[in-house]
C-alpha cells in the first residue's frame, strides 16, 4: 500500500522467509552433491561457504572442490567452490583447474574471471607462468584480467620480469597497466 509521501509501506513487500525451502533452492540442490562429497571425505559442513568461513585447514577438500569445479553449471555453486578454494593449502593443486575454468568462463562472465583471477592470486606457483602470462596478453578475457598481476606476483619463477616487460609496449592500454601492475608487486 503505498503511503501519502509516495513511498511504499512495509505491507507492499512479502516477508522474506526465516530460512530458505531446499526443495525450492536451486543453489542448495546443486550444491548438495558436492557436499555428500566433502562429507565423505570428512567435512561435515552445511555449505561450501561454511567450510571456507570456518578457518579450517582443509588440504583434503581441495581435490572434492577442484574435481567439481568443472561440472558445476550453476554459478553462484562455482563461485562458492572458487572462494573455498582462494586458500595457501589449495597450491599447486589446483592451479591448473583454476586456469581451465578461467579461459572458460572469463569471455563470457568478467565477474567469474575476475573471482577466478583473485583465486589465482592466492594459488600461483611458477608450474602455471607462463599459462599466466598469456591470459594477461589475450584482450577476450577483457576486465576479468585484473587479477592476473597479482597472481603473476606471487610466482617464483626464474626470469618472470623479462617475460612479463614485453607487455609495456602492449597496443591494448589495460594490458600494458596491468603489466606494470605485475612488475611493482615483483621483487626487483
């Protein structure tokens, strides 16, 4: 009922539920198989959210949450698995998952990318350079490349400067940014 000042009243808007029907949840109902499997690797969690909230070291998840990181089709499930696995203990394993689900979904959704990238920036070792390096360079994944220097950041790698300099001279002017980006976060 709208009110004289023009505004709506409370009795305009439904009351939100206490708690939200599984049934009816599509993110819960996709998420579930990935939580049967966690439970069986003994993680008794009511979400993947809860498992990242809780602090625990979980080594033992990371290979559940990486293996279904390509089969996920909902993507507010993956972007939970993404976070949960923005963790030091998911390095190396899964780098090369991250990476294939970033060229996969980055094109199409730059949030994803981007949230793939800042997990990257957590897990990159020098096993994924030059994968790294490449994606920074390639304009189809576009905005989602924000997080790439920082991932490149991290790396060890021998040589990682010299091969990452090129890209100041980048026709594209958000690849030579970044680059730069990626330069200062290296040790000189």
């Amino acid at each position: 009922m709208e009110r004289s000042d023009g505004w709506l009243s409370d009795a305009d808007f439904e009351r939100r539920p206490d708690r939200i029907d599984p049934e009816k949840d599509s993110f819960s109902v996709d998420e579930a198989p990935i939580l049967a499997d966690l439970r069986a690797a003994g993680f008794e969690f009511d979400s993947v959210d809860a498992l990242r909230e809780s602090g625990t070291r979980s080594v033992d998840a990371i290979p559940v949450l990486f293996g279904w990181l390509p089969r996920i089709e909902n993507s507010r499930v993956k972007m939970s698995v993404v976070r949960a696995l923005s963790v030091p203990w998911a390095r190396p394993a899964a780098n090369r998952a991250l990476v294939a689900e970033f060229i996969r979904d980055a094109p199409r959704d730059p949030f994803a990318g981007w949230l793939i990238g800042s997990a990257l920036s957590v897990t990159a070792d020098s096993s994924i350079a030059e994968q790294l390096i490449e994606l920074l360079g390639t304009p189809r994944y576009g905005m989602a490349r924000q997080m790439l220097p920082y991932a490149l950041a991290t790396v060890k790698a021998a040589g990682i400067r010299d091969r990452i300099e090129p890209y100041l001279e980048h026709p594209n002017s958000l690849v030579r940014r970044l680059a730069k980006k990626a330069l200062l976060k290296l040790p000189a």
